[in-house]
C-alpha cells in the first residue's frame, strides 16, 4: 500500500525528470496487487499541473494533454480515493507544526492513518514525512 500524491501522478502520465524511477516504484507496489491510496483533492492537482505543462512551460502538446489526461483518468479509477473530510483535522495539525500546505499535509495524514509510505516528488512532503516519521519511497 502506497499513498500517491499529484506530483507523482503527474510523472506517471507525462515524461519529466525521474518519471522512470517513479514508474518503476509505482510498478513494485502494483506488481504485488497492493493498493494505492490518494486524497480527493489529487486529481484537481493533477489536471493543474498538465495544464501548466500545456499552457505555462509549453512541452506538451494538446495531443500529449488529452493522452495525459485520459491516462490520468484511468490511474484515478485505480485508486482508493479517501476524501478530503476525513483527513482535515490532522491535515491542519500536520501543516501547524511542520509549516507544510493543507494541500501537502493531507497526503502526509493520509499515510500516516493508514502506515502507508508515500511516493511522492515534492521535496517538502518527503522532508516532512520523513521527520514525521513515514516511510517515503525513495526514486
């Protein structure tokens, strides 16, 4: 079990920096059957950041954009998606005490409810997490 946060997903989908080792441990935890968790919150950021890639940074294409976009789709509904409500209380206590975004800290809760490590990309929630205590899949 793995807790996928939208940096990571967004490597799955698209071609960046280090998205072969975040497919290959994304493949590790899959290839065992195990399931992947998110927050509700993860496919809004998502389609943000394929956005971005299209319109600010311009390396994708509009082609490049659907295919991204229907294959994030496809990893959404392969998830087990929790909702944001249930994560909010310790989400905020996450972000007080470690100067994390919400955003961020509700992935962190997420893995912490459910001792799951987190693959992510984002150097703040890996320093986070790691400091808190969670393991974080290293790529």
């Amino acid at each position: 079990m793995i807790t996928l946060d939208a940096s990571a997903a967004i490597k799955l989908v698209i071609t960046e920096e280090n998205s072969d080792k975040i497919s290959n441990a994304f493949d590790s935890v899959t290839s065992r059957g195990e399931p992947i968790l998110t927050v509700d919150i993860m496919l809004a950021e998502s389609v943000n950041g394929l956005w971005k890639h299209l319109m600010v940074l311009k390396d994708i294409d509009e082609n490049q954009f659907e295919t991204a976009y229907k294959n994030l789709l496809a990893l959404w509904n392969s998830t087990e998606i929790i909702p944001t409500e249930i994560l909010i209380d310790k989400a905020r206590q996450i972000a007080k005490r470690h100067m994390l975004t919400i955003y961020d800290s509700l992935y962190v809760s997420l893995s912490l409810l459910n001792n799951a490590p987190i693959l992510s990309c984002d150097s703040a929630i890996l320093e986070k997490s790691e400091k808190i205590g969670i393991n974080t899949l290293k790529i």
